[in-house]
C-alpha cells in the first residue's frame, strides 16, 4: 500500500454516516479538495437504486463539477458503496473505472467490517490499493 491519500478526518466519518443511510442500497458521490488533500463530499443519487450497482445521471454529475469548479476544488476521488461482500472493486468498477486519476473509494455499511472505507487506484485494469491517511 504505497501512495497515502489524505482525506480530513470529518469527510472520512461522514463517507461511514453515508454508506449506513440506505445500507440496502450502493451510495455514491465524488470527493474533492485541493493540493492533495479531500476536503469536501457531494452525495450523488444512484439512478439505478440497487444493491450492487451504481450510477450517478449525467446531468447530475454535470452540476456536481460545476458547483466543484466553482468552489476552486478539483475532483480526488469517487466513492459508492457495497451493501454485501467484500468492498474491494467488482468487475464492473474496475471496467468503468473512467477517472484514472481519482481514488475510488468503496464503503461497506456492516458494523463488524475491519475496514468499512479502502480506497484504490484504478487504472488500465490494475487495482491499486491506497493507504488513507486522515488528517
Ligand atoms: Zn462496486
């Protein structure tokens, strides 16, 4: 586990508070900061309400970068979560992994998990995975 990515530490406690909303359905939203940094959340609607896919509707994701750019940040990350199994990207999140920059972020909703938040990069099919180092 190379690469930490920094993420402040109300951020971190607040992806666990979004991913035990709904914990029947995969939330899902994108994280943003500056210089490295993740400082703030925006929840996104996942179109599809299921237990095991994801997807946010275009226009919403285009208000998301919009409201982004304004507030001066840039996109670090996309988080969603895995209602059941293991939150460690599926086939599906690896093949639509389409921001190869970003830390995709997977969430599990079950108290007992020992790790409830892991992030990855992914990239050309790799999967990464990414220290979290709060601050
Ligand atoms: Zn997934």
């Amino acid at each position: 586990m190379k690469h930490p990515i920094r993420i402040r530490r109300e951020i971190l406690e607040r992806l666990q508070a979004e991913a035990r909303r709904q914990p029947a359905v995969e939330c899902c939203g994108l994280l943003a900061g500056r210089a490295g940094v993740i400082t703030t959340l925006y929840p996104a609607t996942n179109v599809l309400a299921s237990a095991t896919r994801y997807e946010i509707a275009p226009e919403e994701l285009f208000c998301l970068f919009r409201r982004m750019r304004a507030e001066g940040l840039e996109l670090l990350g996309i988080y969603h979560s895995h209602p059941s199994g293991e939150n460690f990207p599926s086939t599906l999140d690896i093949e639509r992994a389409y921001y190869p920059e970003a830390a995709y972020f997977i969430l599990s909703p079950v108290p007992e998990v020992v790790r409830p938040v892991r992030a990855f990069r992914i990239c050309d099919g790799q999967v990464q995975e990414l220290s979290i180092e709060p601050v």
